[in-house]
C-alpha cells in the first residue's frame, strides 16, 4: 500500500518527463576538437569506434610507466545560454592497472573534472607550466571507472565503456564556460562528452500555456513560471503557475483556466467553438448542448440560443431551458350577479405556452348605457375579494358594484413570457347589468304652493336610483296640537 501510494504521489506532482538542451557533443563533431593539451606528451586526439563502430574524435593517455603525470586538457568555450547549472555526459574507457605488467604505484583508474567560468575564449599564457600548476579551475568531481578493461579483453576486441554525468552551478559570473580534464596516471580514453543542461518543455496544461523554462541553480531548485490562458480561455484561479525542478520536470500546479461560455474543451489543451445549432452558457469544462426546442443558433461560439418567432424566453429562465409562448385566452366565463356584486368563473386556456406560470388579470369597466358606449375603467372603491393580477385560481368576486349598472370584464390569460411579446395579451370578455335595488331616499322636499285645502310638494330623485324608478309614495299624517 505505501509503495503504491509513494507512486501516485511522485506521478502527480512530476507532470512531464524533462528535456535537456545540448550545448556541446563531440559525437557530431566532423574535424578534430582541436582542445588544448599540457603537457604536449600528454593527452592525445585520435580518431577511432565507438560500440557501434561508429567514426568518432576522442582524446586518449597512457603514460602509465612514467611517475607525477599531470595532464590536463581543456575543451573549447562552451557558451551556457542562460543556463544556471550545467550537465556533462562522460562516456570512456580506464584499463585496469592490475592488467598491466611492472607498472609502477603512480598507475591510476580515476581522473578530474573541473570548469572554468569565462566571457571569453581561454587561449594566451596557458602553455606554460607555471599556469596548469595554479590553474584557476573549480573541481566538479573525481570520477572513477564502474568497469575497466584488461589486455585480455583489448584483444578480444570487448570495450567496457563506462557513462558518468556529473553537474555543476551556480553559472553567473560569464557567458560560458571550459571544462578541463586532469590525468595523474590512467590509461584512458575519452570516448565522448556531452554537454547540456536540464529544463521543462513549454507545454498546456489546465488549459493554460506555460513556457520553456531552464532549471534553477541548484539541484533542489524550484523555479516558478507564470502562465497564460490559452485562446478562448479565461481564468478560474489565479495566479496560474507551475514549478519546473531540478531536473526539468514541471511539479505542482496552481491556478488554472477553464474554456469560457460558447467553447468547449477538445483533446485536454484546445478551446473549440461551439458548432451552429449548438451553444454553451457558461464558462468551465461542460461540453456545447444542442439549442433547446424553439431555439436556435446561426453563428458559431454562441453563448445562447435564440428563440424563434413566436416564442420567448422569460426573465427567470436559463438559457437551457426552451423558449416558450403566450397563452391562448381563458374559455367559457360564467358569472353569477346580484345588485351589488358578481362572481365570475372560468376555464383555463387550451394552449399554456408550455409553461407552468400561468396566471390571470381582470379589468373592470363601467358603462353609462347597455349599448356598452363611453364605457371607463372602474374606480378604486370596486373591491376584488382575491385581487385582480396575477390570480392562480380561475374564479375572482367583485364587490361593492352599483346596482342596475353595466359593466364589462375583461379576463386576460398572462405568463412569465407575456412581457415579452409585442402584441397585448389574450383575453375573454363578459357583460353584465348588476340587479336592481332600492334607491337611496329623496334627498329633500320643498312645498311649492298650498291652499286651505291643497298644497303643492317638489323633489329631485335620488342621488342613487339603483334602477329605474318608477313612482314615488307619499306617506303624510295627521299633525297633533300639544295640549
């Protein structure tokens, strides 16, 4: 279990394998290296095979039989681009000296790395003694031989080539560099060197592009490099990073970005535009859905589908959901009158619009004759018992009417797309005269004239006739003196 948990945990935070940049590599060299020797008997430039019996340029010594060897050998100038820690790939071959009859104690398997940091090409006053005995170089390493060969192998023709990489940095203080090999004694051949240095390949990853970046100075460096969305891509988290170590492999991202509304996500590292009659509505991972019905899209990238004509979309819809219609008008209205109210009933459209908000308005108006002439909406004393917009119910009772008066309702059919439209919502209408009641009382009389036995009375009729009237009753009575 913990070995398998030790393996997730190193391929996730080790996104990608490294890539290296070679800087120098005598394998394709075509001429001879032309590398600076000291002692002139001591380090040679040959041509010979590689394993593969390939031609190659190689530097071999061998002075074995002969005490306090100090060859050295100095490579080119090696431009570092940039790079703050550098890698030498070391391929050769060390004879064994147990192989070899009668040599002295000084025979050795192992030799010296060192560099030296320059701006320019080392060349004057290097030939003299006096410079190799306090050469300014930095040791790398002393590298020894895993294998090493012996006459019995050389005559069979079996070459043991051994491969070391070593590295060194921080490089800060010159453009480049030259790597010197120190011999105090081998019999060895340089078979071939390799030089480069380590970084993370440009490459997307969270839909965000990172570019190439050389590793840090030091082995256990972390460098940070900042990305950017890729095209058709927007930020989720910011910032957007991810950290490429020591040995060139991109660890731990942070931040990312996702494909905004109207693309999609193709093959991990693409934003793809949402094809016509497609769409999508938000910004994230989700793929392009296909326009809901009544809608459609003619462009491609949309965001959202458009209705046809006829149908709309409402204020709280989401752009998933299909467009939808008005309603057709309410049916079958039936109303039941007294002299003062009126309850109206009816049934629900036949076509909702395919939708489930449906809900009713009722206006009121008064008119001043049956014909329905000069007819005015009513005034605020009318009362809805259960409101007048917006009604879930198919019933509404209308109060405190007059009497003997004619009125009109209208009953609209509404819902949440209503608004929309341009033209006015779909509606039934009824009539109605409310019953006659009682009028109000005369308001006043006055005595016109009067006689020993007549008098004359005159009144203007009620304030509310409640009807029509038809004859007026006087009721008198007799006056009694007071004794």
């Amino acid at each position: 279990a913990s070995l398998s948990l030790s393996l997730s945990l190193f391929l996730c935070l080790s996104l990608f394998l490294s890539d290296t940049e070679t800087v120098m590599d005598t394998r394709t060299a075509t001429a001879e290296l032309g590398w600076i020797s000291f002692p002139a008997n001591g380090w040679e430039e040959v041509s010979g095979y590689d394993e593969n019996l390939n031609t190659i340029r190689t530097y071999q010594v061998c002075n074995v039989f002969e005490p306090s060897q100090n060859n050295w050998l100095l490579t080119t100038y090696i431009d570092r681009r940039a790079a703050q820690r550098i890698y030498v790939e070391i391929r050769f071959t060390v004879r064994d000296c147990a192989s070899i009859p009668s040599v002295l104690g000084s025979c050795k398997e192992t030799f010296n790395l060192y560099y030296l940091e320059t701006d320019r090409t080392v060349s004057e006053g290097i030939k003299g003694v006096e410079y190799w005995a306090n050469a300014p170089f930095l040791k790398v390493d002393t590298i020894a031989a895993d294998e090493s060969f012996s006459q019995v192998d050389f005559g069979g023709r079996l070459m043991k080539v051994n491969t070391e990489v070593r590295s060194f940095g921080p490089l800060s203080k010159g453009r480049g560099f030259h790597l010197a090999f120190q011999d105090l004694g081998a019999c060895m051949s340089l078979l071939a060197v390799r030089v480069f240095y380590k970084k993370c390949p440009s490459i997307v990853q969270n839909f965000a592009f990172f570019p190439e970046t050389l590793t840090g100075a030091e082995s256990t460096s972390l460098v940070i490099a900042r990305g950017s969305c890729i095209p058709n891509a927007e930020e989720v988290d910011v910032p957007i990073k991810l950290y490429c170590n020591g040995d060139g492999e991109w660890m731990v991202p942070i931040g990312s970005c996702s494909c905004k509304a109207g693309y999609e996500p193709d093959n991990g590292n693409v934003c793809r535009a949402c094809p016509q009659g497609t769409f999508k509505s938000f910004q994230g991972a989700g793929l392009c859905q296909q326009c809901p019905l009544n809608s459609r899209s003619t462009i491609e990238a949309a965001t959202l589908c458009g209705c046809r004509n006829g149908y709309y979309r409402g204020d709280m819809d989401k752009p998933e959901d299909m467009c939808t219609s008005v309603p057709s008008a309410p049916r079958n209205v039936v109303s039941v009158v007294n002299q003062t109210s009126v309850l109206l009933e009816w049934h629900s459209p036949r076509d909702t619009g395919h939708r489930d908000d449906l809900s009713y308005n009722v206006l009121c108006r008064r008119c001043h004759s049956s014909e329905r002439r000069a007819c005015q909406p009513c005034d605020d004393s009318v009362a809805f018992v259960s409101g007048k917009r917006g009604l879930k119910e198919t019933r509404v009772k209308i109060s405190k009417l007059r009497a003997h008066t004619s009125y009109t309702f209208e009953i609209q059919a509404v819902n949440g797309v209503s608004n929309k439209s341009p033209y006015p919502a779909q509606q039934l209408s009824i009539n109605i005269t409310t019953n006659q009641a009682a009028p109000s009382v005369v308001p006043i009389m006055h005595q016109v004239s009067s006689t020993s036995r007549s008098f004359s009375l005159s009144w203007p009729p009620p304030e509310q006739p409640n009807g029509i009237i038809l004859d007026y009753e006087i009721r008198y009575y007799d006056k009694v003196e007071n004794c």
